[in-house]
C-alpha cells in the first residue's frame, strides 16, 4: 500500500526541517509528502525546499488555517494511505512501519493511532520550564500527528471544517466515530509533540473547541431528528 504524507506549515521556518527530517526518515519511507504552505511570510518554503527530491511536492496557498491547508493536501495525496504531521512536531523512525503493519492485520480497522509524549523545544527549554507542563509520559495521541488512516475512510469523512482554526480536528474525529470507522490504538509511542509558546492551541481562543462541540451536536441532532 502506498503511503502519502501531508504537512501544513505556515510560518515555521525553524521547525519545519525537523519534521520533514522526521518524516523522510521512516524505517518505512512514505511514497509522497506533500507540503502546504499557508501562506507563510517567513523562510518555511525555503527551508522545505531544501529537502527538493521527486516524493516531495509543496503546494502554495494563501493563508486558510491548518484545516484548510489539510484539505488541500487531501485533494493532492494518491496513496492508499494518509498521514499528517504538523510542522513543529517529530515522528519516530518506526511511525509508519508499525501503523503501516496494523492496518495490514485487519481490513476492518480504518485508522490507527499512537502513543504521545511532549517536549519543550530546546531553544525556550529554560524560558517555558517553568510556566508550561508537558506530557512527558506517553499517553493515547488522538491528534493528526499520530494518526495513519485509509484513504477511502478519509474520503468517507469528508474535509475538515475550515472555520474551526483549533479544534478541527476534533470535530472531524467526530465524523469518524460517527459513521462507525473502527479506530484502533497502539501502544507505542509513534511521535513527539514540541512546547514552544507559539503553538496554536496555545494562542487561539478555546471557543473553537466550544464551537466544535457545538457543530458535532447539532449534526447528531439533526441526524437523530431525521431518523
């Protein structure tokens, strides 16, 4: 089965090039990354291009948000299966190969997950210690980054809400469970999510998630209304 990356980035030069590294990397070397840029007006697209060989692609976008930058690389992706990681964040080497193996092993499950830890980025270790906590134990990583998904299955749930710039993925997972997708969870740890005070989920309000609950509600009743 083919295996197509996408990873948005918007304004993360500094980062970027670890999560690229990361991805080309894998004991299972996916046949695609797409990279989305959202518009950035720094040195991400510069720093992307770096890495230039044929399996990369970069497709540029005025700035929509992390969803719409994943929609994007959705329409472009000809693998079987699809991965994402966000651009500040780092895969370990095996990711691929064991997610890879687990939706092998059964024609039933759609999407499989993996174990998480944090880590302060280096550069503001010293500045961030002692304001922000990090998981540094693993726990279960129901984000973007951690997940491998057939592609029919990506297509069933349709694209992410575009409105939502945190808590898009949420919702969408919402969708998932929704129509029933079997999910299943490994017990490794498959990626490391960097702390660095910039993170959107630290930054945006948390209405978006209010309003990703909201929207996940009403779709419910609405569905149980028509039934």
């Amino acid at each position: 089965m083919r295996i197509s990356v996408v990873l948005p980035v918007y304004n993360r030069a500094s980062y970027v090039g670890e999560a690229i590294e990361s991805v080309l990397g894998q004991t299972r070397p996916p046949d695609e990354l797409i990279v989305v840029d959202d518009g950035s007006t720094d040195d991400s697209v510069a720093v992307v291009e770096r890495w230039a060989r044929p399996s990369l692609r970069v497709v540029r976008q005025e700035n929509r948000g992390i969803g719409g930058a994943r929609n994007s690389g959705l329409r472009e992706v000809t693998g079987d299966l699809v991965a994402f990681i966000d651009s500040d964040d780092l895969w370990e080497r095996d990711k691929l190969e064991r997610q890879a193996v687990a939706l092998r092993e059964s024609d039933d499950v759609q999407l499989v997950f993996g174990h998480l830890v944090e880590f302060l980025s280096p550069e503001r270790a010293d500045e961030l210690g002692a304001s922000l906590r990090v998981s540094t134990d693993p726990v279960p990583g129901l984000i973007a980054t951690t997940l491998l998904v057939r592609r029919t299955a990506a297509e069933r749930i349709g694209p992410f809400d575009e409105s939502l710039r945190v808590g898009e993925f949420v919702e969408w997972m919402a969708r998932a469970r929704d129509l029933g997708l079997a999910t299943r969870m490994l017990p490794e740890v498959v990626a490391r999510r960097r702390v660095h005070g910039g993170n959107t989920v630290l930054t945006r309000p948390s209405t978006d998630y209010l309003r990703a609950i909201k929207s996940t509600l009403d779709r419910r009743r609405r569905a149980a209304g028509a039934g």
